[in-house]
C-alpha cells in the first residue's frame, strides 16, 4: 500500500544537488574529493523532513525506523553465515540495497513519482552503505 509522500526541496545549492544526482547513477565514477562532498550533503539532509503517510519525520528518524529498523538485523544475522565475508558480504549489501530501494519505491519514494524524493533515496542508500561497510 502507497502512503502519501510528501517532501520539501531542501535547501541545497546547484553543485550539491548534481553531486546527490550522480550519486544514484554514477557513484562508481566518484573521485574523493565528490566521495567528501557527497558526505556533506547528507549530513545537511539528515535534519530534512519528510512527510509519511501521517507522520513527520526528520530523513535520519525515517531511516532509522524504516530501512535501519527493518534491514540491519537480518543483514548482520545473514553476513554472519557467510563462509566469505569480505566477498560474499559485498553481494549481500547490494541484493540488500536493491531490496530497500525497491521498498522506497513501493512506498511511493521514487524520483519522478514524488517531487524531490531522490533527495530521500540518495540519504537512505548512502546510510546504508555507509553502515554495511563498517560490517563488510
């Protein structure tokens, strides 16, 4: 079932906007310099809001009660059986963010679908690698 999404632009400049753009198509390409610039940018967005159905949240609460609430556990449950860790790990943290971003979509959070929702899914799959490569 959909809920209504509704996000605010967030108050970003032109540069941070294309650096969060490029991150969901061409991350692979960044250099450390984008990698810094892109940390950045989500530490600004951590405080922007989001509005869930009924529900207010702030990007960090969503996160944390909707894909970190949801996906760590069992994500750390299932590294923990890998015979591989460091390459096995890899493939469960992709299969993992491909299932959270299909549940974002799902959710109505999808760039096209709601007005400035790839704001959301960049902070949500960064805090989510960001996390699993701490593990992996």
């Amino acid at each position: 079932m959909t809920r209504t999404v509704t996000i605010p632009k967030p108050d970003l400049t032109a540069h941070e906007i294309t650096i969060l753009r490029r991150y969901l198509t061409e991350s692979h390409l960044f250099s450390g310099r984008e990698w810094r610039e892109l940390r950045q940018v989500i530490d600004k967005l951590a405080s922007c809001e989001v509005q869930f159905g009924a529900h207010r949240y702030h990007f960090a609460q969503f996160y944390r009660v909707f894909i970190n609430g949801t996906y760590a556990y069992p994500f750390l449950t299932k590294l923990a059986d890998l015979s591989d860790i460091e390459q096995e790990g890899l493939k469960l943290q992709a299969r993992v963010a491909r299932q959270i971003w299909e549940w974002l979509r799902l959710n109505g959070i999808q760039p096209g679908l709601a007005p400035h929702a790839e704001y959301l899914v960049a902070f949500c799959l960064y805090r989510w690698g960001a996390f699993t490569r701490g593990h992996v």
